[in-house]
C-alpha cells in the first residue's frame, strides 16, 4: 500500500513537472523525435519530472510484487486526484464542479479497494506464458500506434475542429498497459536467490523489449500529446485505458484469483469499476482551446 501510494505521488508528480517544462518550449511533434528529445533533454524541470516517473517506476515494481494486479490498480487510479490539484495549482488547469464530484467518487473508488485487502490472503502470480503475453501485448502496440498516428494525421487538417486529446490518451494508455504488464513480469524474476541469475532470467523473457519499446514510443508520443492538452484532460484518459488494460487482460495473462469472500469480492470489483466508471464520464473536452503558458509566466511566483 505505501509504495503504490508513493508511486502515485511520483508519477503525479513527474506529469505536472513535465507538462509545465513542455509548455516553456516549442512546439514538438513526433514527426521530428531527434529534435523532441534535444528540446526536453535541454530543460532541468522536465528531467526532474522524468526523474520522478522513473522512481514511480521502481515503486510500482515492488507493488507488483506484493498486491494482485486488479487490486494495484484501482490504487494508482486514486493518483488522478492529486493529479489535478497539482495541475490546478501549478498550470492554472481549473477544475469544474464536475470533475470535483468525479474526484470525490475515486477516494470513495480508493477506499473501497483498500478495504477489499486481506494481507495473505491475496494470491500474487509470478509467472505468465511468453506467448500468451505477446498475442495480448503485439496487437495492442500496434493498434495504439496506429491510432495515435490517426489523430496526428486528423489533427494537421485545418478544417477538422480542434482536437480533444481523448484518442491521443487512448493510444498512450494502450502503450503504457503493455508497459504495466511488462514491469509485473519483471517483477516476477526480481528473486533474492542471485543478482546474476535474476538479470538472465529477465533477459531471456519479452519483458525488457516490450519496455524499451514502450519506454521509447511512449516517451515521444506522450510528450508531443502533454504539450498540447491539459494534463488533468489526458492523463485522466490515459490512465483509465491503462487500469482497463491491465487489470483486465493482466489478470487473465497471469491467472491471478480475485478474493474468495463475496463481501471483499464485491469491495474490489465495485471499486476498480467504479473509479473507471467515474473516469470515463469526465468531461473530455475543453469549452475552449487552452494555449501554452508562456514561459515567463511559469517564472513568475
């Protein structure tokens, strides 16, 4: 619990940072992705935030290795709450009474999850089939790349009304629910019977190749995607197809047993739909296209 909590406040953490480097800088697109990572590698503030998502990685390693997936991720979704008030407070991304009802229905999400817990009751799998987890994996990146090309391709004719950034966080979600599932099997070689032996053992999976895969496309995608919607807009859908992904396709990939008591049963599933529900029905959109801070006001106290 204290590390997916702690996980949540880096990766919140780490999105803010980033988004308010990206709005100091040009414009970036993945079409130039050589000249994307030599803009954000030059600002301190976005590797700060990249600092930041890299320890909720390693956080999120260790709760993978003691709470089942489902369970995990009805958690990380209680993140979107600190999410946007850090968005409030540090991009001026102003919320409406709507999205503070829907925060509201996540904590009342998050405690139901938590108390569905049972500490060694739970069962937590370690091992998943190789080609089961790439039949689930492979269609999933293609698709997610795909349709984030789709909305590129939409997005550069003048004539189409601005876009919302909703397919832009499906198509990230998509990548980083293969990234999740990738940081579970690596988890699952994280033995204490040997360094050297750990390290063969990861290598000799898919899991280290769909990360760099993921960790490469997502990073350039995600970066062109933050710069031009609210990070309370698109993380928000991010996150949801990510929980979606994961916790559905995750479970089934690596067996894992939901609770065997019908109250903490309910508990965990009416949780995890619940904070998916909530999510789903925020507002996707924005009553009017929100421009970049200029830099000089970000350097403003």
């Amino acid at each position: 619990m204290a590390a997916a909590l702690l996980a949540n406040v880096l990766y919140s953490t780490g999105f803010v940072l980033e988004k308010r480097a990206l709005a100091a800088l040009p414009e970036v697109t993945i079409r130039q992705p050589a000249r994307l990572l030599r803009l954000v590698l030059g600002s301190p503030l976005w590797i700060g935030g990249s600092l930041s998502l890299a320890a909720g990685f390693a956080a999120q390693l260790a709760v993978y290795r003691t709470l089942p997936i489902a369970a995990a991720q009805g958690i990380f979704v209680s993140g979107l709450v600190l999410l946007v008030l850090l968005s409030a407070r540090l991009l001026g991304e102003e919320t409406t009474g709507r999205e503070r009802y829907a925060l509201g229905a996540i904590l009342l999400a998050l405690l139901m999850v938590v108390l569905s817990l049972r500490e060694g009751s739970d069962s937590v799998s370690q091992e998943a089939p190789y080609p089961l987890i790439l039949l689930v994996c492979v269609p999933s990146l293609a698709a997610g790349v795909w349709l984030y090309g789709s909305a590129e391709r939409r997005a550069r004719n003048r004539h189409r009304r601005p876009t919302t950034g909703v397919e832009y966080g499906v198509a990230v979600g998509l990548l980083y629910g293969v990234s999740s599932l990738a940081i579970k099997g690596v988890s699952s070689h994280l033995t204490t019977s040997g360094i050297g032996g750990a390290v063969l053992d990861v290598l000799g999976s898919p899991y280290p190749y769909l990360l760099l895969f993921t960790g490469v496309f997502g990073l350039v995608m995600s970066q062109a995607a933050l710069q031009r919607c609210r990070a309370s807009l698109i993380v928000p859908v991010c996150t949801t197809v990510t929980c979606l992904f994961t916790a559905v396709l995750g479970t089934l990939s690596f067996g894992e047993a939901l609770p065997d008591d019908p109250l903490r049963l309910a508990l965990r599933v009416a949780g995890t739909t619940l904070a998916v529900a909530v999510l789903l029905t925020m507002p996707k959109h924005d009553s009017a296209p929100q421009e970049p801070t200029p830099a000089k006001e970000l350097a403003s106290p």
